[in-house]
C-alpha cells in the first residue's frame, strides 16, 4: 500500500450521536489522497458498528480498552501519511479543509505543524480567530492553547519526536489530560518546530454539554494552569538567554509574586509584553 499524503487521527468514544456527520465531511473532502484512522476508545453505544459501516478502503479501525490519551497515541502512531491531520468524532470538517492545509504545508516547509479557525455551533455560535505567525503563536501561549486542537496538521516527524512506550508515541501526556494538546504544543516550542495558523474556518466545532471539556472543567482548569506556569518559566529563560538585560524587571517581578503584590495573571501579561518585544529583536 502506498502511503498517503496525510493521515486523519480521529479517536472515537461513545459518539454515535454525531458520528456520520464527522465520518460524511471528513469523506466528502476536496482533497482526497488521505488514510482515516479511527480508533475507538472503548465505546458502549453502537459506535463501532456504524464505524464498520463504512466499506471506504482509506478507513483504518483500531479497537483500544478506555483510555482516551492512549488511544489518541495509539492512533498517531499507526500514521503512515506525510502530514498527520486531527479531528474529533462531533466535529465537521469544511469541504476544503485538507486542501487548504495541504497546500499550505506545501508551500510553507519551514512550518511543522498548522491549524485554524473554528466556527462554533450548537450551544453557541461564534468564529474562534487564533493568531498567524509563529511568534505570536508563541506568545499566545502564554495565555492558553494557541492552536484549536482539532484543526491541526503536522509532519509526521514531529510524532516521532516523542518517546516510545510499548511502541507507542506518547505524543500527548497522560498527567495532562483535558489539558494534553496545549501541552503538546508547549512540548512542540520547546523542541523548536514552527508554528502557523491559517486565516480561514477549517471546521465547525461543536459545544454541547456532554462534551468531556464541559464535564471536567476543573480538572482542564488545574491541568492548563499547571502548564502555563511551566511554560512562563520556559518563556522567562527565554527572554533573559536573548536579553539579559531583562533580569532584573523579571527577577522584580517573581518577588512581587512572591509577596502577593502580584498575581500570576499580571505577571503573565508582563512576560507577555516583554516576549512580544525581544522576540521582534
């Protein structure tokens, strides 16, 4: 079998409610020389069955135990295409959506990994705009997530980049899950790769209440401000490596936090502005 130009992860738990949908617009593409990896994650309702419905030959099915971050490991890693492209089980692609990231890639090889913007639906409907150039991507991550998780698409070697474990790539971290793409990515910068943002809705992303995010939004909430600190203090080094004169505003500054004249969040906004500036240096 000849390997495709991009591999569809999509991880599958419990979805048959919107399932045909996601399945209809991923298979509907504009773009089609694509392998569709869905591994269902231990479902109880008939997702497998409307899964093994689909007799299309770029469909791969992949059956795991109840762990969803194993099972979005498991998935990455059976990818053979050129560019790995996520996608989750409630979610719609736009009929361009692979074109347009493709093409992009392609024409930008310095870039890693890209995504998008959303068009939200359901319980809201809004469009989610993230930021374009791989700084402010960077410094965006200051503040959260600068990529909408499922609108990304990487090189295939970034995969690879992770540790092996039963010869799985622990792409996404088990200690952060409901928090684990934005780890990700911080775990991406750290390595150097490039990021990008495409100007242009790559997917209609659903808000519902049963959705994992709205369930468990402490756990997402301790787990995200667990890894901004870590990536503040990735972010502090890196400013003082490039300008040292910034020490001392920095040193000030984790004092003030350390009295509580100053709180995370100020302190993230200083670090914000600084990182804005010596990144432009």
């Amino acid at each position: 079998m000849e390997a495709p130009q991009i591999s569809i992860v999509m991880p599958v738990y419990n979805a048959s409610l919107y399932l045909t949908d996601s399945i209809c617009s991923i298979l509907t593409q504009t773009y089609s020389d694509f392998e569709l990896i869905i591994v269902d994650d231990g479902s109880i309702d008939n997702s497998l069955a409307i899964i093994k419905g689909y007799k299309d030959h770029r469909i791969r099915i992949f059956e795991n135990n109840h762990d969803y971050i194993q099972s979005l490991n498991l998935g990455m890693s059976k990818s053979i295409g050129k560019y790995i492209a996520r996608m989750d089980a409630d979610d719609i692609m736009e009929p361009y959506r692979l074109q347009a990231q493709y093409e992009f890639m392609e024409n930008n090889p310095v870039i890693d990994i890209c995504g998008g913007w959303v068009q939200t639906f359901g319980e809201d409907n809004r469009i989610i705009k993230t930021a374009l150039n791989h700084n402010d991507i960077l410094c965006q991550a200051i503040a959260g997530s600068p990529l909408c998780h499922p609108t990304v698409m990487m090189k295939q070697e970034l995969v690879r980049s992770f540790p092996l474990k039963n010869n799985i790539y622990q792409v996404y971290n088990e200690e952060y899950i409901y928090a684990e793409d934005y780890d990700c990515w911080t775990q991406l910068i750290r390595k150097g790769y490039r990021f990008a943002n495409i100007p242009k809705i790559l997917l209609r992303y659903r808000l519902s209440p049963h959705q994992v995010t709205s369930k468990k939004t402490k756990e997402m909430t301790e787990r995200t401000n667990k890894i901004q600190n870590e990536y503040l203090k990735y972010v502090m080094e890196s400013i003082i490596n490039k300008k040292p004169s910034f020490y001392a505003i920095l040193n000030e500054a984790m004092e003030l936090v350390n009295s509580h004249d100053l709180s995370l969040f100020e302190l993230r906004q200083i670090v914000y502005l600084i990182y804005v500036k010596v990144l432009r240096i």
